[in-house]
C-alpha cells in the first residue's frame, strides 16, 4: 500500500478527536450511574425508576442509529456527527430547566437521538484513516472515549449534584457536548486515499439494496457478532445502573467511596477498550481477512469468560465485602467495558463494500433492545427482591448463553464476500 504523507501524522488528529468527541457527547449520560443516589434522594425515585433515565437516552437510537448508518454511508461523517454532538447539547441546556423527573426522561429521548450519529460515526471515520495492523488500536482508543466520559463525569457530577443540585450537572453535560461537537467538526477529514481492510462506496454494489441487507443480519457471522454485543451491551449496562447502588447498600461504602470506585470502574473499562482491541491487533499485519477478524473475535470471547467469572462472584459472599467487591467491579470494567474494542474492530473489517456505515447503524441498532430493557429491569429485580444478586444472576446467565451459542455457531464466509454475491 502506498501510504499519503499526510495519513501518518494528521490520523491521530482524528484519532484525538473523535474520542473527545465519544467522551463529551456520553459524559452526562454515563454519569447517570454515579449520581445514582442523589438523584434518587432529590427527586424521589426507585431502582426501576433510576434506570429508566439511562433506558430513555437509548430510545431513540433504536431507529437513529440506523438513520445515522444511511446518513454516513451518504454524507461526509464529520458533518453527522457535528450535528448530532450540537442536538445532545441543546437538549441537556433546555433540560436543565426541567420542571421534574418525567421532563427529564423527555430530554434524555433527544439527547440519545442526537446521540444515535456519534458511535458509527466516529468509528467509521477513525477506521477509514488506519490500515489492519493498527485498526484495532486506533479503534481501541476511539471507544475508550465512552468510559473516559464516565471516568471524568463520575469524578466531577456527583460532587457537582451535591453542591448545586441536579440541574447544574445538564448545564456541564451541554458545555461538553458542545465542545465535542465543535472539535469533531474542526478536526475530522476523510483521508486523501482509501486504505486496505475497510470497504469504499466505490466498491459498493447497485444491488445493496434492503433485501440484502437483511440477508447480511441474517447471516451466521452477523448474528453471532449481534448475541455476544447483546449479552455484553447488557452486562454494561448493569454495571452503568448498579455499581454505586450495589457498593453503597451491599458492601457498605460511603457514597463519595462507591462514586469513586466507579470511577476506577470506567478506567478499568478504558484501559480494557485500548489493551483488548491492542492484543488483537498482534500478528495481523500479514493475516489475511478471514484469520485477522476471527483472532480480533476469540478476544470478545474471552471478555465473555471473564464477565460471567466476575458476575457470579458477585452473587456470591464475595459481593458483600468492601475490600473484594470493589474489585470485582474493577475486573467487570475491563472485562465488561473493554470488550467494545476488539468487537468494534471485528465489525467495521467485515462491512459489506461501501456500507461500513450501515453495518455499524444496524449491528448497534438491534441491540438497542437489550440497552433499553436493561437498566429498568435490573432495578426491577432489585426494588422487588431487595437485592442485587438475581439482577448478577440474570447477567450470568445471559453472557453463558452468549458464549455457547457463539462457540457453536460455525465459521463462514466472509460477510464482505458474501454481500458481494448476493448483488
């Protein structure tokens, strides 16, 4: 391959910003969690109510992520993502004027709409400027934005709440929001030449049409790249809803503690996004396409393992003690969070030609469910059985029945290929 001078240098701008850009659009979103039991205390909520705040900003992208697949694979992605990173800031500046818990919800439903452009749109721009030996770093550190958001938003909107109330945490989420949205803007090009490994619109067939779309969800490699995403989407999602709730009530640990740990949390899952998507890197460089993304996929197996490891340790005496219990979520962060690296990576190399876009839209888009259901029903098994280890369970067992159907289902064809024949 013959390499742009200016691709080696101005990639890491984009890298840089696309990130930011990840982080500032999910930092109030992803701060939910931590502010948990102020929000419970100053506007009067459940278990079940608290994670319906993070299941309404996964509403929209229900449908959004999958106008957002059609929008990039059309329009230059820097244009998609700017002006979905300026709707979640308006909205969380108009919100922070809302009179109560149900105006809440409303706002986080237009935030996750303007929300729905940022991941696939990101991720397809930083997967454009790396070539395959690099890709899954690159898109590594590009997914690591999401828990640095947390990361940073549970170190600062809990203490934030404290002091001024909950309604000054939306006026910080929107001036982050804001920021991402201009940086995204500013800074994010498509490169001057195509690289290997990631499909162009000029090799796009005029067949790709919604029938084969369809068949693509309907292929073995999709659907096994939707299970394990679904188990794991709602692993994270438990851990987003439950880890401060669980640390304060079980194992006894101040708010500001269980906040703190929660950041360690988010830090683990960054560190595990940027580590996980690095390893599977290794030995691709002379791979060919089949062996580079079926060795990027044995990681997200793994993170499959140690997820239903540290669920069930949850559920266990382990889960009440104040020194093991606050490692176990450690281990779950990594594990938990870190999995989108390799996955991500693992997705966007097996698009179909010329719609890497809607291969991301939709493959996010289905499990939208899964992000939705989630956190309300976990509170749910909480309020009703006054603890968290069937919520730990259900997890568990959702991820063990991940992974046997995933190991079982057989290697096929590359998807890419197959999109190609079905034109």
């Amino acid at each position: 391959m013959t390499r742009h001078p200016g691709i080696g240098r101005y990639r890491w701008v984009v890298l840089t910003a696309a990130t930011f850009t990840q982080a500032a659009s999910g930092f109030f979103v992803q701060g939910i969690g931590a502010m948990g039991v102020h929000l419970r205390h100053d506007l009067d909520l459940s278990a079940a109510q608290l994670g319906l705040l993070l299941s309404a900003a996964q509403l929209a992208p229900l449908a959004g992520l999958l106008v957002a697949g059609e929008l990039l694979d059309r329009h230059d992605e820097r244009w998609v993502v700017g002006a979905g990173a300026g709707v979640v800031a308006v909205s969380l500046a108009v919100g922070s004027l809302a009179p109560g818990y149900a105006a809440l919800l409303l706002v986080l439903l237009v935030v996750g709409a303007g929300y729905s452009t940022v991941q696939p749109g990101g991720s397809k721009s930083v997967a454009s400027w790396f070539d395959p030996s690099r890709r899954g770093l690159a898109m590594g550190v590009r997914q690591a934005g999401l828990p640095l958001g947390g990361v940073l938003a549970a170190a600062v909107l809990p203490a934030l709440a404290a002091s001024a109330g909950w309604r000054a945490t939306l006026v910080a989420g929107a001036a982050v929001a804001f920021l991402g949205a201009i940086t995204f803007t500013a800074f994010c090009r498509r490169p001057p030449l195509p690289l290997t490994g990631i499909p162009t619109e000029a090799e796009a067939s005029t067949g790709a049409q919604a029938d084969g779309r369809l068949r693509l969800l309907r292929e073995p490699a999709m659907v096994r790249i939707l299970v394990s995403r679904t188990s794991l989407v709602a692993a994270h999602s438990g851990i987003g809803v439950l880890t401060v709730l669980h640390l304060h009530e079980t194992a006894s640990l101040a708010p500001g503690t269980a906040a703190l740990v929660f950041v360690a949390v988010q830090a683990a899952g960054a560190a595990g996004r940027i580590c996980l998507a690095a390893w599977s890197d290794r030995g691709r460089s002379g791979a060919s396409d089949g062996h580079r993304r079926s060795g990027r996929y044995a990681w997200v197996l793994v993170c499959l393992v140690a997820v239903v490891v540290g669920l069930v340790a949850l559920a266990t005496p382990a889960g009440r003690s104040p020194v093991a219990a606050p490692l176990l979520f450690v281990w779950l962060g990594f594990f938990g969070i870190g999995w989108y690296g390799p996955w991500v990576a693992h997705l966007a190399e097996s698009a179909p030609p010329g719609r890497t876009g809607f291969a991301l839209g939709s493959a996010m888009a289905v499990n939208q469910v899964a992000i939705i259901l989630t956190p309300p029903a976990l509170g749910l098994l909480k309020d009703v059985f006054h603890g968290f280890a069937p919520a730990w369970g259900l997890l568990a067992a959702l991820s063990a029945t991940a992974l046997a159907l995933t190991v079982r289902t057989p290697g096929t064809r590359p998807a890419r290929r197959h999109f190609r024949d079905m034109s």
